[in-house]
C-alpha cells in the first residue's frame, strides 16, 4: 500500500514509510495526553504546570 502510494505521488518510499510512522506516533502520543487529562481532578491547572 505505501509503495503504491509513493509512486502515485511521485515520493520516496521511506518518505511514505516516515509519515505512517510519524501519524502513528502522534495518535499514541494523543492518547497519552487524553488519559493524562482524564486521570487529572479535570483541573486544565495541572496540564498547564506540566507543560
């Protein structure tokens, strides 16, 4: 599928492969911050002390 897609777009191949890698970081990352956000009293205070 990403090598169909890199010939589509005229891409790199490890281009492609790079941004599923990088989307499936951020979803992971996403979610983390979510459960973080939820475990918190709900207080946007404590999100902002951590950042």
């Amino acid at each position: 599928m990403q090598l169909t897609i890199s010939q589509q777009l005229g891409l790199d191949p490890t281009t492609v492969a790079n941004f599923f890698m990088n989307a499936r970081r951020r979803g992971h990352d996403q979610r983390t911050d979510d459960d973080i956000s939820t475990v918190s009293s709900g207080s946007s205070h404590a999100l902002d002390e951590q950042q």
